[in-house]
C-alpha cells in the first residue's frame, strides 16, 4: 500500500490531471505562492515527513542551498543515500494560500522548476491540494503521470487543476520527494497560478 496516501486520491478523482516539462517557461507575475523563487531562507516553505515515518528513517537530508538554482542563487534540496524504510517519503509545502482570490471555475496550475541529479527509484512530484476541514476535496499531482527522475539541469514541470470547485478552508501545494527513492533533488521558481 502506497504511504503516500495521505495525499493520493483515487485515480478517478485524478481525471482532470494534466501535466507537462518545459524549458522555456518564466514565472508569472500572478503567482499566488509566497516566496516562489526561493532566495529567503526558510520563509514561506515548511518541510515535513509523512505522518507514519516522523523519525526520518531514510536520513533525509534538506535545505535552502546555493549549491543550484534556476534563478538568481537558491532553491530548495532535499537528497537520501540509502533507503531504510520502502513507505517513507518527504515534502516541501506551502499554506495558506489566499483562497479568496480565486474564483470559483478557474484553472489553477502549479509550476516548478526541478533539477534532479542521480535520483533513481519513484522520484519526486509536485502537488495541488484543497482541504474542507480535515477532508480532501481535491488533489492533484504529477505522480504517475510525469517521471522525474535521472539526471538534468533544471526543467520545468507543470501539474494543473482545471476547475476549481471553491468551498475550501486550506489550499497546498507540495514538492514531494516520493517512497524508495536515492539521489539528490533542487526545486526553484514556483509558481501558482489562476486562469480564468
């Protein structure tokens, strides 16, 4: 059973996912994240374990580096050399997200730019979700839709909600680096952003 299921839904409920890779995208200035291009240190992004493994079986090892970036000089890593426990898994997020401003039938597409060295196994993924209380009411992710493993400078990676229902509490995202997986992982320039 996927430990991820925290934050999975049923793939029927993933209908309306759609993701893509591009190079030449930019940031757009109506980005809903705070801190999206990552150059203050630990402002806006919290980093956490799954709820089952909070002990860091797996030695996840993560921070704000200027060992790479897409732009100007940070981004977020998270790396793992050995894995220990096949269900544990980490995350970058970011809350709060001001809900308000998006109306009720738009698009929302979250957007980062990922740099992996060496990262072998699941990968990593990015994530849109939309809570009710303690119920999710949506979810959407990259993961087995869009692989993001190996070896590459930074690509830009894209996952999309295409009709946004309202009626939330709490929006997220997350960089998410999945189960059974090794190697080192950057992520710059996020980006969340509305379509009407």
């Amino acid at each position: 059973m996927n430990r991820f299921l925290p934050f999975c839904a049923p793939l029927a409920v993933l209908s309306v996912l759609s993701a893509c890779t591009s190079n030449d995208a930019q940031p757009q200035e109506n980005n809903l994240l705070r801190n999206g291009s990552v150059e203050q240190q630990s402002q806006n992004w919290f980093f956490n374990y799954d709820a089952s493994h909070t002990a860091n079986p797996n030695g996840f090892a993560f921070g704000h580096t200027d060992e790479a970036a897409s732009s100007p000089r940070y981004s977020l890593k998270i790396n793992c050399n050995t894995v220990k426990n096949d269900s544990a898994f980490c995350f970058y997020g970011q809350n709060n997200i001001p809900v308000s401003a998006i109306p009720v039938g738009a698009k929302l597409t979250l957007t980062a730019k990922i740099k992996p060295i060496n990262l072998t196994g699941q990968g990593v993924a990015i994530a849109i979700r939309g809570d009710k209380g303690s119920q999710v009411m949506f979810f959407q992710t990259t993961q087995g839709a869009t692989s993001i493993t190996g070896t590459s400078e930074f690509k830009q990676y894209s996952v999309t909600l295409d009709n946004y229902p309202g009626n939330i509490d709490n929006l997220l995202v997350f960089m998410v680096y999945l189960p059974r997986t090794t190697g080192h992982v950057y992520f710059d320039d996020l980006t969340l952003t509305v379509d009407n």
